[in-house]
C-alpha cells in the first residue's frame, strides 16, 4: 500500500518541468539536493538563492512526529485556527516505553503509564486529520522509511534523526514543533538556504565493514558542527552499491555532525526496497523519472565545481570504526581502538552492547548480527555482556522473528526490546551496581552524549555497526578486534569469529499481522479532544507576552555554560520525557545538565537576589518572580543533538530574554526564534572571557532591530566597571516579527484569526 500517493503523482509530474526551468535559471547542471530543493520552493522565483546566506520558504510535502514532541506540536497546532492538518500528518509513539525487563512487559506498562497520553495523541490525530501510529508500532524513522519516504519527496520531522528518509532519495529534515505547526497550517517553511557537502564514495563494502562505519567515519571528519548549514549528498558507484536501509543508516546519523539533512540518489536498491515493503506503484512512479531524482551527470564528473565541499571515501580501504565515548565524532578505526582504549584508560571490560534502534534495525543489519550469534552458539563461545536487541518497527519485528533470527538472539542470553527508542534515548531503567562506577557499554545508536543512554555520567558509551556490537557482546572486552583476535571457548580452545553475512532483504519478503496503524475520522469536527485542568503529564498553552517595544535592561544571569551544551544538557530525555506535554513541569529540568562556568558544578548557580546557590530552574523562577528577566551564556555549538523544542520553550516560560553563546546548532538557533526569544552570537568569541558570575546586562539596539544589524550588550560588573561587547544575530524581517510578536505563534493565530473575520 502506498499511502498519499495523490500527493506523490503530484510531484512527480511537476518535477521534470521543475528542474529543468531551474538548470535553466542557474545556467548549469544541478545536484540531486538543488533539484529537490528548488522544487519544493513555496513560490516560483526567478533567481538563484545563495547557499548559507539567503532565506527561502518552502512547501514540504508531508510532517511526522514522534510522541514525546508531537505533545507540544499539537497542542501549539490547537490554537492555530485550523480544522485540518494541510499537508499529509503522521504521529508515531515511540518515545515513552522505557526498557526496563523485555517487550512485552514494557509496552504493557508503557500503556498504563501513559495513557492520558496516548488518548490525547490518539483524539488530537483523529480530530485534525493526522495518521497515528500506536505504541509499539515502530520508531518513527523506520516506520516512515517502510510506509511514507519517497524519493525526491521532501518532509520535515520533529525529531533530529528525521533524515534518516535520505536512504529513499528524499530530503528529510529534522525541527522544531513550530516549524510543524506552520506547515500543518498552510504555512510557508523557512529553512536558510543550506551549503552542499559532497561525499563520494568509491570500491565497494566487504567483510567487516557496514554502511554504519561509512557515517562514522565522516562524523570523525566533519565533526560534530562540520555539517551545520549543509546538505550531506552521497553520489558514486560506492553509494549506489549500498542496500537502501544502509543509506538510510548513514542519513539518521548526518543528524550528528550538524547537517541539515543527508541524502542519496535514487537507483535499483532503493527500487528493491520499495518493492519488497508493497510499493510497487511507487517504485514505477519513481522510475519514470529517475533522472530528476539523480544529480546531473556533468556533477558527478567535476563535483569540486557543483558542492562546497567534496569527501572521498574508498570503500575497499574502509575500516570498520568505533566511536566515542561521550561524542559521536571522536572516531577510531578497529585497528586503533584497543590502544585507545588503554592509552585513555576507559573501562576495557563491556557490561552492555545493544543493537537496533531507529538507526540500525532493518532486515540486514539484525541478520548479520544474528550470523555472529549463531556462531557463538557453534563455536560454543560464552557472550560475556549483557546484550539486549531493539527492533525498529513491528515489521521488522515480526519478520525476524518469523526467520527465526530472535530465536538466535535468546540462544545467546538477548533481551528483546519493545519498538520503540528505549535506551537510545534514556528510555532504560539499566541495572547496575554502582551506578557511580566507571563502566563502559556500547550500541549502534546514534548519539552518545554523557548521560545519554543511562542517565549515569560514569558511563563510557561507545558507537559502533550492530555487527562490531555482537562482535564485541561475545568478547565482553574492548580491546578485542575481531578482524584479528580469537577467543577461548568454553572448552579451552581458540576460535576465530568468521565475517558476518546476512540478506539486505528477507528472502521470503516481509510480513506483519498488526502494523500498528490507526486512520483518523474523516471528519473530525465532532471529536472531542481533552486536557484535565489538574493533570501533571498536560498543559494546554498560554501565548507569551510580546516584546515590550524597548530594549532591555537590568537582566541577570543565569548561568555561564562551559563546554559541551546539547539538547540533552539544555532539557533533559529519561524519565522527564513524561513531562512533555506539560510546559512548567518540564521547564524543572531546564539547563540542569549544564556545567556552570564558575564553579564546574551542574545545576548550582548563584541567585543574585539572596546571594545563595541553587538549582538553575529554581533561580529562574526566583527571577521571574520578581519581574527580573535573565540571560544565558553558552559555548561552542550551543544546543546540538536532537531536535527538542522544549529547550528553547523552557528558557522562555521561565523568563529568559536571551541567549548568547559562540555559535548555535542551526534546529535550536530556529527553535529560540519561533519561541520569539533572542539567539545572540559573540562578535568576538573572546567576549565570552568578560562574562563575570555577579554581572547585570543590558541589550541595546532593540528599537532598531533589523537584520543584519548588530546589537549592543551591555555587562555592568559587580566592581562598578563595565565592558560593551558587540553581539550579531541571524534574524530576517520574518524573525524579527516574531520576536516583536512574541513567538511566531502569536502571529500565525492573529493572521488566522483575521482571515476568519
């Protein structure tokens, strides 16, 4: 079945006429990622955009959300005017099981836990037009990477894995809840017209080597801002040689070194894929104009001409890798991870490997894990980790297990996950001794922050291909390369692990009873949807105050944060995803991970009313309180990792005016504008130095604000003296109207309120 399939002939038939009026306008040929660009423009233009500079509007042909953000996304969308969604909608309740003891017991609980939840998500859909998918469905990237991806489509998410739709040839791109709601809403998208990062790919993946080590290999390159502002486009006989989930695999994780999205060009694999998930039609469709859904081939014989920058990765030459701990981007080739790990002295002994997640689940990734379980079984080895496996939807779930691939896992002490993100995502109530002991586990998620997966900071987390994972699991030691190590068996004897192999594809296809799909009403205006006044999980939304039409003074800060500060630091995943729905709740858990600058302490600041240190959303609020507005000073690549835009919610709610950091990470930049706060940069990132602990701050240049334009902070020293720095913006006329407006919301429900009159 293909779904929204109206929408996608749409496409298609204007996409030819699309990209040749824009080989034409640009005088040369285009990238895969211009054609798709250009075609999904809100309106025509009749000149070139320019890459990093220039902001456009565009007109996405579908949004997906996944529960924990879909809370905030719907109940923003609620006060919009709307009485459907405008573009094809789906929800996906992926985030809020917890791994606690297995599948079925997870889910079970996940559905007493968060029922009022799940009802809201479930009415709100049906009300307003949206699929939904139901708890234990899937994840959300594979789920849309199975039923709704298309090449050539573009679509935005609110989760920062969404690229993962890049392994079907579309531009799929990870955002904020607002940013939802505008397109839900008619609205034109606005994205900063993104550079192009070329990686051409050479030779062909063999042995140990997966498309996951292709990802991390770049991430090693780029680093974790490396791709801020770009598209990631893979072109070559390299990328066309790999299985269209393994695209996808390297699409999800691009979400790491900052890129806008990832994409790859659509050829017979990702045909294959389209067949074998009941796409037939689609794959047909596609076919017919393959050209358009492939970069000119004058790019692909001088791409240094057509990209910002162009990678060369051989395949043949290509290390199986192992990244981390605590960031995705420090990247060790297998031959050099064992020396690392020692020279470092990071906990050798592995007390956990987890394999699946929205990242490396499909049909081949599981398989060739299972090849190696199915050898230790045969070489009688002993696993030594606890080794736990996540499928990516019911789909893959109830295929694997009818193969008999789950089996396999069980044979060698596997615990089976529910669908769902789970540990990846803090979602694990791990067991552990101590949790303040050093330890070390490893996975083939995406993401590995401190923290991340188990909430504890004594934990090294480690990312690698589901393959070196089970490799490792068996091992129960880091240091062992199983290209090149043996293992002593139970027996006494040394064996050595063979190379993995598996299937792309099941080659009895794909089954499923239950996918997990609910369609709304097809006329939705009867349903009701409800929020208890009382509940702690909900909160139907006040509009934020606009801007008081002066600049502003007297601020205090609120904290200084040094070095890392994510998405994850800024507001926090685990057990506060509950909160989700509920704006004050959740703010308690604002910028708590933040390591203040004065003190290298989390979640202790000084609260310059009492002179007393305490919590950060406790000062906050103190500030609030007394009608005193606070700013926060952050570092380098301020609020990287996912797409959450409760981080930026949070600091409004609670009085923040400002934030002024380094540099941003571009999903959280957006977010602060939506939420018509101020994203400031430093000028002189050396100004970052003069910010004193006892500092009062004044902004200027408010009344004047325009784009391009500086502004003025002010920092008023305990001491009597004081420092003007120059700080810049990013914001358009647009922004700057949102802010005065105060939230973009504001003036999405003014403009709708207008129309109706």
């Amino acid at each position: 079945m293909v779904f929204d399939i109206d929408v996608i002939k749409k496409v298609y038939a204007a996409l030819p006429g699309k990209v040749e009026a824009t080989r034409k306008m640009l005088g040369r040929p285009l990238t895969l990622a211009e054609k798709i660009l250009y075609a999904h423009l809100y309106a025509p233009t009749t000149s070139a955009f320019e890459r990093g500079k220039s902001y456009v509007e565009f007109a996405p042909d579908r949004v997906a959300m996944q529960d924990a953000t879909a809370q905030m996304a719907l109940l923003q969308f609620m006060t919009c005017g709307r009485d459907k969604v405008a573009v094809p909608s789906t929800v996906h309740c992926d985030h809020l099981i917890q791994a606690k003891t297995g599948a079925v017991e997870d889910l079970n609980t996940a559905l007493d836990t968060n029922k009022e939840v799940y009802e809201f998500l479930s009415s709100i859909s049906n009300k307003y037009g949206i699929g939904f998918w139901k708890p234990g469905a899937g994840i959300i990237h594979q789920v849309v990477l199975e039923n709704y991806a298309f090449p050539g489509g573009m679509m935005i998410g609110t989760d920062s894995h969404t690229p993962n739709a890049g392994g079907l040839g579309m531009l799929a791109i990870g955002v904020g809840g607002a940013d939802a709601v505008d397109v839900m809403a008619g609205l034109p998208w606005e994205l900063k017209m993104p550079k192009l990062i070329g990686v051409k790919l050479t030779g062909r993946l063999s042995g140990w080597v997966s498309p996951k080590d292709v990802i991390l290999r770049v991430a090693g390159i780029l680093t974790v801002k490396g791709g801020t502002g770009a598209i990631v486009e893979y072109f070559g006989e390299g990328a066309d040689s790999l299985s269209a989930t393994g695209k996808g695999t390297i699409c999800n994780m691009g979400a790491e070194i900052g890129a806008t999205c990832s994409v790859f060009a659509y050829d017979e694999k990702m045909s294959g894929y389209l067949r074998a998930t009941s796409r037939e039609e689609l794959a047909a469709l596609a076919d017919g104009v393959k050209e358009h859904l492939r970069p000119d081939e004058a790019v692909y014989a001088d791409p240094s001409k057509y990209y910002d920058q162009v990678i060369e990765i051989n395949l043949d030459e290509l290390e199986p890798h192992v990244n981390g701990p605590f960031t995705p981007d420090l990247a060790w080739p297998i031959s050099k991870f064992a020396q690392a790990v020692k020279e470092n002295n990071w906990p050798e002994k592995l007390e956990v490997a987890l394999i699946g997640s929205c990242t490396n689940s499909s049909y081949e990734d599981i398989s060739r894990a299972a090849s190696l379980a199915k050898q230790a079984i045969d070489k009688n080895l002993e696993v030594k980790s606890e080794f736990t496996i996540t499928p990516g939807s019911e789909m893959v779930r109830y295929t694997i297990e009818r193969d008999g691939l789950l089996n396999t896992f069980d044979q060698i002490g596997g615990v089976v996950l529910a669908n769902a993100c789970g540990p990846c995502i803090g979602q694990w109530a791990r067991h552990i001794d101590d949790p303040n002991r050093k330890n070390s586990i490893i996975t083939s998620f995406n993401r590995n922050f401190a923290k991340r997966n188990d909430g504890l900071a004594s934990t090294h987390a480690f990312v690698a291909s589901p393959e070196i994972v089970t490799a490792l699991a068996i091992a129960g030691d880091l240091t062992f390369n199983p290209l090149t190590d043996k293992l002593k068996n139970k027996a006494g004897q040394e064996v050595l692990l063979d190379e993995p192999s598996g299937y792309e594809l099941p080659p009895r296809g794909f089954a499923v009873d239950d996918p997990g799909f609910q369609a709304p009403a097809a006329d939705g205006s009867s349903v009701q949807v409800i929020v208890s006044p009382t509940s702690d999980r909900l909160q139907l939304l006040a509009p934020f105050a606009a801007w008081e039409g002066t600049d502003l003074k007297g601020l205090k800060l609120l904290i200084k944060a040094k070095g890392k500060c994510t998405t994850d630091h800024i507001s926090m995943a685990g057990p506060w995803l509950k909160y989700r729905g509920h704006l004050d709740n959740i703010s308690n858990n604002m910028l708590i991970g933040a390591v203040n600058a004065f003190n290298d302490k989390t979640d202790t600041v000084k609260n310059e009313l009492t002179g007393e240190y305490g919590p950060v959303p406790a000062t906050a609020r103190a500030y609030k309180a007394a009608g005193i507005g606070s700013v926060v000073i952050g570092d380098e690549n301020y609020g990287e990792g996912s797409s959450r835009e409760h981080a930026a919610m949070e600091p409004r709610h609670l009085g923040v005016r400002a934030i002024l950091v380094k540099s941003f990470a571009r999903i959280h930049e957006t977010n602060l504008k939506k939420q018509g706060m101020l994203g400031l940069t430093f000028a002189d990132k050396e100004d970052y130095n003069k910010i004193q602990e006892d500092d009062t701050i004044d902004i200027l240049g408010l009344t004047t604000f325009a784009p391009g334009t500086p502004l003025t902070v002010v920092l008023h020293h305990k001491d009597g003296s004081s420092d003007s720095i120059t700080v810049n913006h990013t914001y358009n006329e647009q922004q700057i109207g949102w802010f005065k407006a105060g939230g973009a919301l504001n003036v999405i429900r003014a403009e709708a309120a207008k129309n109706k009159k």
